[in-house]
C-alpha cells in the first residue's frame, strides 16, 4: 500500500478471546501482514461469537 508507514499491533490482538470474534485472523509474521484479497477489512465477524457476548443498547 504505497501511502501505508505504519501499525500498530495491539497485545489485545492476540488474545484468544478476541482472535475468535472474527473469522480471519490477521498475524504479522516477522513484522508484516499479508494483504487479504477480500473486499473491505478483509475480515468477517463470527456471528457465534457475537451472539453469545454481552449487548449493549444506548439511546
């Protein structure tokens, strides 16, 4: 991505309880992510998991 310099990978990002929430899990491996060819994030939520979380209604 030529205007890309940087990102920050949160030690949240590999705790299990959050590698679950999404379908893909994107990893560094030595210090780079490979680039999904899926639209979007590349990413897609796991509907189990956000079922059983806690919601939060704000009005």
């Amino acid at each position: 991505i030529p205007n890309f310099l940087i990102h920050e990978h949160h030690t949240y990002a590999i705790k299990d309880w959050n590698r679950e929430l999404c379908l893909q899990d994107p990893q560094p491996v030595d210090g780079f992510f490979q680039v999904s060819e899926v639209p979007g994030l590349g990413i897609e939520l796991n509907d189990a998991v956000v079922k059983r979380s806690p919601h939060v209604t704000i009005k």
